[in-house]
C-alpha cells in the first residue's frame, strides 16, 4: 500500500491520480475504508459506499455531451 500510495503521489505521473488513499489499524486485509465497522461488517455495505463515489467520479469525468442523467434515477 505504501508503494501504491507513493505512486499515485508522484509528481511525474500523467495524468495526475486523483485518488484518495486511506489506512486502517492494519490488523485485517482487505481493509474496506470504513473507519467505524470490522471488516467483517463493512464488507456488507460496499455497494452502499462505492457506487454513489463511483457515479460521482463518472459524472466528473465523462467526456463532453455524454448522457449522464439517463442511468442515475
């Protein structure tokens, strides 16, 4: 993690990362970015998490004239 985090922070990557990086108390792998649940709970609640950040990221990024309203309901 720490590599990968180094490499999305280098200043010579192009396009720049915009990718958050988040630790846990590393004691599980897999660690899902939920601060306040185990792992074993957590892992329930990805879709709940993720999709909403990930529909967020592609409405940022898509390309200009894409239709972005016809899958969000």
């Amino acid at each position: 993690m720490y590599l990968a985090e180094q490499f999305l922070k280098s200043p010579t990557l192009n396009p720049p990362a915009d990718a958050p990086v988040d630790y846990g108390l590393r004691d599980e792998h897999c660690w899902s970015g939920d601060h306040a649940n185990i792992n074993a709970i957590s892992r329930l609640t990805y879709s709940n998490r993720f999709i909403p950040a990930m529909a967020a990221h592609w409405q940022r990024t898509a390309p200009s004239g894409a239709d972005t309203r016809s899958w969000r309901y």
